[in-house]
C-alpha cells in the first residue's frame, strides 16, 4: 500500500507531540507492513526560498519539505488556505500517487489539500490532536489565557477576540509584499501603496468577526470532505460532533507507542525526597508556573523537581518566559534543554512521578503513556481528555486545572503517604503498541479502498 501522511511538521525539525506521533506512524506502517510511505509536511525557513520544496529519504520514508515561514501571505485567509501550497501538494500527490492519505496536521499547510485528495479519487484519514480546525489558537485559551467554554462550538466574540492580533498580522504580510515589489518597480509605487491601504481597509470594512465566521464555515466543509476522523479521545471526538460532525464518522482510537526503549527496569527511589518531573514546552498553555508554585509551598526538601523544555510563546506572547524566571530560582529545581525524543524514556525513569498541569483540555498527552511504559505515576490537570488516562488514586492523581493549592495537596500525599506512590505504580495499565495501532488504522483504509 502506498501511503501519504500529511502533517505541519516532521522529526527532527519538530518535536511536538502530533509530529512524534506522525514518524511513529509513519516508520509502523514501512517496518511492520511494507507499505512504501511519503511524508508531505512543512519547514520554517528564513534562509530558503518561500515555498521551496526539498526531499530526503530518512529509514525508508520519502520527506517532502515545503518552506512556508509566511512571508508572502497576502490575506488572513491565506494563512491557512493557500493556492500556493495547494498546487505544490498536487505535484507532490500525482507524482506519489498514494491509495490513502492519513492527515495529522494541516496548520501552516493548506485546507486546500485535503480537496487535492478528494479530487483524485483518493481516501482522507485524519487523526484529531488538538482543536485548530474549530478553534484559531487550536487551544481552546483565549488571548487573556481564559478557557473558552464555547461548548456548541458556535462563533462568538471570543473567537473575533482571538482573530483580532492574527488578522493585522496578515495584513502587515501584504504591506510587506507591496513595499517590497514597490522597491523594484519604482514606477508604480504609488499605485501598489494605494492597493496596500485599500486591502488593509477591506480587512478593517470586513470586520473580525466575519473572518471568525468565514474561517468556521471553510472549515466545515473541510471536515465534511474527510472520509474518517480518529480521535484519541472521547473529549476530543465529542467537540468534533458539537462542531457537526457526524459520530459515526469519526473513530475512537487510543495511540500506540514503540515500546522497545522502555524495555529496561525502574532505578528505585532514593529516600531523601520525591522526584517530580515535567516534560514539555514551557508555555503558558502548558502550565510549568502551577507546578512550580505548588512546589513553594511544600516543605523545603520535600520535592525536587525536574523540568525538561525550553521557553515557547504562545502565539508571539512571550512574557510567560518572565513570570517563569523567579520560580525557576528555587532549591531542588532544575532546568534542562528540551530532550531528544529518544531521551525521553531516561529521563522519565529517573522521576518517581511525572506531573502534567496543563490549563487546556489536552487531547491524549503522548508523554503519559510513555511515563507509563517507564513505569512513572502521574499527577495530571482534571481538564480536557486527560482523565480518559489517568484514574485518580489508581495509576496517578488528578486535580483541578490551574489550581495550585488542588497541585501542591496531591504532591502532598505521595511525599507523606507511606505506600501511595507504590499503590500508584501497581495501577498503571498496559500501553498499546504501535503495531497494534497502525493495524487498526490499515484496516479502516483497506474498507475504504474496497469501498471505493
């Protein structure tokens, strides 16, 4: 079976948790079936060509790189539906010629690709990580950081709020365009200038809630053209329903994981104090500050903590990197740069838990299953999919979501509570295996193909 995988970023340029995923999918499907795999995804680079494309071969797969680093975008809606991008998949899609496509991310991509496929007659699979094709910000969070309870999934001022900084930033692209070609065409500058303000005018005449409201309807019948949905939980499964998709069109599928590098024994616990980690990008969303609070407030030696990250801002927000500074500086906190991917199970087994305190509702957070194959509870946020995986008081503790106090009481009892963290450790459930999964997925595109 020829496959092709679409999705915004690919390992090692990226590292988040839907691109991990991606290559894990991507090498199950060449090293277990045979099946001869294209990635199409995106790069981010100044130096390059706008929309260059590049190809690697890397353990079988075939990587097609296109650079978008949105230097030329003329429209906000450009930004996430772009003609450009579009007529590029279709080269790299006739010239790969797949059976199935499976989609994990169209950000920084184009929409406008899952419409490539379907023109040809050619299976869409797409794998729900996060929220961006009902929500901007993919996050749910608002520009003040705020969760949008906007259960029904309807447009609202929140989401013209959140499309207020992003529009100009669209703009600003055009102005850049035209100053740019101005400069060599001397002649006609005026002229481009005038057509500069007359766009940014027709974004300000236009008005941002009609961009949030053109952006939800583009979007749905980008979903209304996916032939199956996999949602890694059923919080994600039902915003997608909320949002009109039918149930039945969408799969409930946990992920699966490689197994084999946590094939090694736990180091035992020392008896000076717990060791709690946290593993991620060091943004807001993420949540690091609610841990390193909680921690100010347990007795001094009690707990160490271990992060493992580097700062990220959240949609050109950097500020948290300041908010982050003073707690950083506290005894038995460490800080180190951001792991390679095979790192993670050392790392993992050298905390006795692994707390997670994000303040969205996180789809299916790779890294607690992986704390879980290196045999590490977890102490999660209450919010989002995140209790689909953690049972309180079973395999890891769950409190409220940006709740410090609710934080600092749950790292409480595993200090003080002979036998919990034991208890905890007992409870953690078997993990799926890649394998298993990509088998799963292999059969929902073999009915597709003897569907068609």
């Amino acid at each position: 079976m020829r496959v092709l995988i679409v999705v915004h970023g690919f390992p090692p340029l990226a590292q988040g948790g839907s691109e991990i995923y991606a290559e894990a999918h991507a090498l199950a499907l060449r090293r277990y079936f045979g099946d001869e795999v294209g990635v199409l995804t995106r790069e981010h680079d100044p130096a390059r060509p706008e929309y260059g494309v590049r190809e690697e071969e890397h353990e079988g797969l075939r990587i097609i790189r296109i650079n978008n680093t949105f230097r030329n975008a003329r429209s906000f809606e450009e930004t996430y539906c772009n003609k450009t991008i579009d007529d590029l998949a279709a080269s790299v899609i006739d010239r790969f010629q797949p059976d199935v496509a499976h989609i994990h991310h169209l950000t920084c991509l184009s929409t406008g690709i899952v419409q490539q496929l379907a023109t040809r007659g050619i299976p869409r699979y797409l794998t729900l990580h996060d929220y961006w094709l009902i929500c901007h910000r993919g996050q749910f969070l608002g520009v003040d950081y705020s969760l949008c309870e906007n259960a029904d999934c309807a447009v609202t001022e929140m989401c013209a709020q959140c499309l207020d900084p992003a529009v100009p930033a669209a703009v600003g692209s055009a102005g850049r365009f035209v100053r740019a070609i101005a400069r060599r065409v001397p002649a006609q500058a005026a002229l481009l200038r005038r057509g500069g303000v007359s766009i940014a005018r027709a974004f300000a005449g236009a008005g941002i809630h009609s961009h949030a409201e053109r952006r939800t309807a583009h979007m749905r019948d980008v979903c209304a053209n996916i032939t199956h949905f996999i949602a890694p939980s059923s919080f994600m499964r039902d915003r997608f329903v909320a949002f009109g998709v039918p149930k039945n069109r969408i799969s409930l599928t946990v992920f699966g994981f490689d197994q084999a590098p946590f094939g090694w024994t736990r180091r035992a616990r020392g008896e000076d104090r717990v060791r709690a980690g946290f593993l991620g990008s060091l943004m807001i969303s993420k949540a690091p500050h609610v841990l390193l609070e909680a921690t100010k407030t347990l007795s001094p030696g009690a707990l160490s903590v271990t992060l493992y990250g580097v700062h990220a801002a959240y949609h050109g927000d950097d500020s948290y990197r300041e908010r982050l500074a003073p707690l950083l500086e506290q005894p038995h906190v460490v800080l180190h740069d951001p792991l390679p991917h095979s790192e993670v199970p050392r790392a993992l087994a050298s905390l006795d838990v692994l707390v997670v305190p994000s303040i969205w509702p996180e789809n299916s957070p790779l890294v607690i299953r992986e704390a879980f194959l290196a045999g590490v509870p977890v102490v999660a946020s209450n919010i989002g999919g995140i209790p689909e995986l953690v049972t309180d008081g079973v395999n890891g503790l769950l409190f409220p979501a940006g709740d410090v106090g609710g934080l600092a009481r749950a790292l409480g009892r595993i200090v003080d509570e002979p036998g919990l963290l034991q208890k905890l450790r007992d409870g953690i459930p078997a993990v799926r295996t890649i394998e298993e999964d990509v088998r799963g997925l292999r059969a929902m595109y073999q009915r597709s193909r003897v569907d068609a």
